[in-house]
C-alpha cells in the first residue's frame, strides 16, 4: 500500500513539473542588468525627469538655505540679548 502511495504520489509529482515546464515560453537570452541600465539611462524621457528633478533640488535647496540663514540671524539676535 505504501509503495503504490509512493508511486502515485511520484507519478504526480513528475506529471506537474514536466507540465510546468511545457507551458513556459522558450527562454531568450536575457539582457544583462548593466545593458537594462544602461538603456535607461540614455532615455530620452528619463534625462527630461532626471534634470527637471536636479533644477526643483536646486531651488529647494536654495529656499532652504535662505530659511535656516534667516533662523540663525534670529537665534544670533537672541543670544546677543
């Protein structure tokens, strides 16, 4: 009894992987991770989003740094007190 067990569940088990492996699509060769970077990075619309980006970074950075000069003038003032 366990042997026929075995069998069938051996049966069922070698059924399901050759089936899995049936219906997958014939593997391509895969690009390469640095080819996938690569082909971003010189997109076109990627270069557009990279340097609206940079620009917005530059004016928040800007209105960021005039914010904390205001603050430490205010502090400075306060100590002097």
């Amino acid at each position: 009894m366990r042997t026929k067990a075995l069998l069938i569940a051996g049966v069922a088990v070698a059924g399901y992987v050759l089936g899995t492996r049936a219906t997958r699509p014939v593997q391509q060769p895969r690009e390469s991770l640095r080819h996938q970077v690569e082909r971003l990075w010189t997109d076109p619309k990627a270069r557009k989003r990279r340097a609206k980006r940079a620009e917005q970074l530059q004016r928040d950075a800007k209105r960021t740094a005039k914010r904390l000069a205001k603050q430490a003038r205010a502090k400075a003032k306060e100590v002097r007190r």
